[in-house]
C-alpha cells in the first residue's frame, strides 16, 4: 500500500506512507504475520516500523488484532504495541 499520513494536531505535515505486509492463515481463527511502515522524510526525518501481529476471529463479525514491534526514527529505536478490536457490517 502507498499512500499518505497526516497526524491530528498538525494539519501541516502529510507524510508519504509504503506499508509492506506479509500474512498467513494458521487456523480458521488464526493469523500471523509481519507489517512494515516506511514513513518517508519530512523535514529530514524518517520513520520505520516493524510489527509482528496476530489475528483472532472471534466470530464472522467480530475480530481482536495485537502486535508489538519497533519503531525507528530519528536515530532512536523504541517499543511499540498495537490493538483493535474490529466489528464486520
């Protein structure tokens, strides 16, 4: 996916966005697998985020997402965790 982010609170800054995602069916209810966001610079800086996640279905309408991963930017390598909680219409 190639696209752009902007982030609330600064109406100024839109970032070009390459997210590489790589998925696989364990399970029925169960996915794994590895997301990658390359924020590309603004003013200098960018921005990488590796993400091991996991998928649960937890009925046809309803599914839990979590992962935990890294974050690079600046220089500076840092922790970051992720949830949702989706519902199907």
């Amino acid at each position: 996916m190639v696209g752009v982010r902007t982030r609330l609170g600064s109406p100024n800054e839109a970032r070009p966005i390459l997210n590489v995602s790589v998925f696989a069916d364990v399970s029925h209810a169960l996915t794994i697998g590895l997301e990658s966001d390359y924020e590309g610079p603004v003013a200098g800086d960018s921005e990488l985020l590796l993400m091991p996640q996991v998928h649960f279905a937890l009925d046809d309408r309803y599914e839990l997402q979590a992962g935990v991963g890294a974050v690079r930017a600046s220089g500076d390598t840092f922790p970051k965790a992720s949830a949702r909680f989706i519902v199907e219409f």
